[in-house]
C-alpha cells in the first residue's frame, strides 16, 4: 500500500526532536546524520524528495559549534557554511526556530590566529540577520551572532515570539548586555523569555509589557548575598504578568523588601501551572522583623492552577516550624490545594517537611533534596522545644495501614531521594513502596 505524499510528510514532522526528548531544552533539528530530518533523506529515493522538499522539516536547526575544533580549518568552517546555507534555502518561507552555541566563540579568540573561523561567523551573521523576518523562536549561547541584534531593527523580528538567551561568564560585558536585552523585551510579539547567566537588569525595565508572556525565565549571575534580581524587582515584574503559565527565578531577599511586602498588594497570577524559584535570605545575618516574615515573603502571589512548584533555597537559621518556610503560602491558597508535583531543594527539618506535605493531599511526585535531618530538638536553639523527628517518620507518615489509615499524600505515585543518606532502617523504604503499590503503583528513586 502506498502512502500518499502529503500523509508521508505529515509522519516525517512526528520524526523531528520535541522538547521532552531534548537532553538540553534546545527542541531542535541538527547536523546528526542519525536523527531527523537527514537521516530521511538516507532511506530511499522517495523519502528523501519528500524529505527536501517539505519546509516544515527544516525549519528548525541548532547549530552547534565544537569548541575544539581548529579555528584555522577552512574546509571544516567552508562546509559548516554551505550546509546552513542548503538547510535554510528547504525551509522555504516557514517561521524558523533556531539555536546558535558553543565554539571557540565561548573564549576569546584572536583574529589574526582565526581567519577562517572569524569569516564563518561574519557569514552566518549576515545571513541570520537576512532571515530576521522569519525568526518565530531564537536561542543564544554567550555572545554567538550578536551583530544582527544591532543592525536590525526589532520591527523586522514581528513573529519573533521566543527569546532564550544564556550568557557565559568569559563575556560579560555590560554595553552588549544591555542593548541585548533591551532589544528582546522591545519585541510585542514576545510570549516567552529565558534570560541565564545575565549581569545587567535595570529596574527601569519593568515597565516592559510583561502581561505580553507566558513563561518567563529570570536566572542572573551570582553575587555577593545572592542572584542580582531582587525579591522586590521580581514581585514587580510578576504583578504585570497575569498571563504567566511558567516562571522560573532566582532572586535574593534583603530585609528591606522583607519589611516592605507586609504592604503589597496579592499578586493573581491565575494561569499560572509551573513555578520554580530560588530564594537566597538571610545569607548576611539579616533578621527577620517579626517571626512570620520569613512566611510571607511570597505572600502576595496567588496562584489558584499551580500544580507543579520547585523550591530550591540555601536559607540559614530557619526556625524549625514550617510556619516560617517562605514558600508555605503556596501550599495555602484558597479552594482545594492543586499542587500535583513537588520538588523541594531547600534546608528544612523533617518535622517541617511532614507539615508542608499535609497540605498538598493531590501530591502524586515529590522530590527531596538537602533535608535537615533533626531527631533531637536543635539544641543551638534555645526556642525550640518541638519533640524530635527522624526519617523513619516522614517515611512512615506516607505509609498506609491500620495505624494510619489516612496516610500523607495518598496519591503519591513517585517519590525522589537526592543526597539523603541518613536513613537508619532502609526497609521502611520498602515497606513503603509495598504498601502503596495497591494503591498508585509507587516509584522510588
């Protein structure tokens, strides 16, 4: 039975990478003779003129450049060229998605040393930039292809609607960076932005259009208390973001923007589903204003459709009450707790981990990193007389039985360990496994 020409080239696009399959969030196609779409254009006569002449199959492309590769190969950077060139001429006049990383690039290579490296790149760039019409989705590693950014006008990229950029530490340089950014959150038609590794955020900048996007990434470099976004730039910035659906956030909380979030206004975010944030407080010995600050540092957010939240901090001298977790709120919103899938990298107690885990009955994944194993109340703590807690407890609380017939999170189905080794009876693992396997079928890992 032969397959009609349009149905074939329909099974093809199912071919190319989805974003799930990616090992480094670059959903897309590349040189790889073992992948879609050239290898098929390997298998017979038939697939490959479909393959060609299909531009869906090669809109999107991920060049990536070794880094250590010869600079001074002209054959290899000659090829290199010609093969973008053929890739981008199949593609027709379909929107592009494309990604540009790694090579010498990352470091600083001299000119004089590197002629044919350096007419690679003036080359891509002059025909990147000519494509800027096309450009739908954009991902940029360091300082590769900068120059289009700087002759174009952002009126061209009209359908660009994805800006993910990562900067690498040899070049920060704080001109580039700025014209950069500015140019990206310039773009109206921008619904998702990644921006990593950036040392550049002027608060002037909120008053960017961020009811625009749908996800946004904000993951600076690391300096002095913490990531150079603050607790108080972020909360502005998510105040205007009614729109978000994924957000992930590093930022630092001083004890001013502590004080001063007893006054904001909430902050409703109601589409928002995936929330990841890294919290930096009290790395200086700032002190709390009151006991319940640390509790309400995220306080404003509401956030009703949340079903998959990450946090991930390094909070000193936290009270052992999860009253005083700053991401408790989250667990607390009004109506029915929607969190499905719970990643928690943060130094909190077990007797503050099983308390958090009491308000999230709908959780089916979690995930536990740098627990604070406390059996015996802390005694650098005069203020706490909790009775102590072990991990044979938060393992035994999730278990159902007689004893407990209402166990924590009865429709856990995965549960993760990561750097935990203080287990003292390791077969209570198996009797929890066990014991919900009639019921969800657990996993553990």
């Amino acid at each position: 039975m032969e397959i009609p020409t349009e149905l074939l080239a329909k099974i093809f696009i199912h071919c190319l990478p989805s974003e799930s399959e990616s090992d480094d969030s670059m959903a897309h196609s590349s040189f790889r003779l073992q992948d879609a779409p050239l290898l098929l254009t390997k298998v017979c006569r038939e697939w490959r003129s479909v393959a060609l002449h299909e531009p869906r199959l090669w809109c999107t492309l991920h060049v990536r450049i070794p880094r250590a590769v010869n600079t001074k190969n002209l054959e290899f950077w000659e090829s290199r060229m010609e093969g973008i060139r053929k890739w981008l001429d199949r593609s027709g006049q379909v929107p592009l998605s494309l990604a540009f990383s790694g090579g010498p690039n990352m470091y600083p290579v001299p000119t004089t040393a590197a002629a044919p490296y350096h007419s690679f790149v003036l080359q891509l760039e002059i025909l990147f930039a000519s494509q800027s019409h096309r450009w739908k989705s954009l991902e940029l590693e360091g300082y590769f292809l900068i120059e289009p950014f700087f002759v174009n006008p952002r009126e061209h990229a009209s359908i660009l609607d994805s800006v993910k950029i990562e900067f690498t530490p040899f070049f920060h340089i704080p001109a580039i960076q700025e014209h950069l950014l500015k140019y990206c959150l310039g773009i109206s038609s921008l619904r998702r932005l990644h921006l990593r590794g950036y040392e550049l955020f002027d608060t002037s900048w909120v008053r960017f259009p961020w009811s625009n996007l749908t996800e946004i990434v904000l993951q600076p470099i690391i300096r002095g208390e913490g990531p150079l976004l603050t607790l108080a730039t972020a909360l502005d910035i998510l105040s205007q973001a009614s729109n978000l659906r994924l957000c992930v956030m590093d930022l630092t909380a001083v004890e001013d923007a502590i004080i001063r979030n007893r006054e904001r206004a909430p902050i409703i975010l109601p589409f928002l589903r995936i929330l990841d944030i890294y919290l930096a407080i009290n790395l200086q010995g700032v002190s709390y204003a009151s006991e319940d600050d640390a509790k309400h540092v995220f306080s404003p957010l509401i956030t009703p459709r949340l079903e998959t939240l990450t946090m991930r901090s390094r909070v000193r001298q936290i009270p052992p009450f999860s009253l005083h977790i700053p991401f408790l709120c989250f667990f607390s919103q009004p109506g029915p707790p929607p969190i499905t899938t719970l990643k928690m990298e943060i130094h909190i107690n077990l007797r503050s981990c099983i308390e958090c885990l009491r308000l999230v009955p709908n959780l089916q994944s979690l995930s536990l990193n740098h627990l604070i194993v406390k059996p015996t109340p802390d005694s650098t703590n005069p203020g706490d007389n909790s009775p102590g807690c072990s991990s044979e407890d938060l393992f035994r609380s999730l278990i159902p039985s007689p004893d407990n017939p209402t166990p924590l999170c009865p429709r856990l189905e995965s549960l993760e360990l990561i750097q935990y080794d203080d287990l003292s009876d390791p077969t209570v693992l198996f009797a929890l496994a066990k014991a919900r396997n009639d019921i969800s079928g657990l996993s553990t890992h």
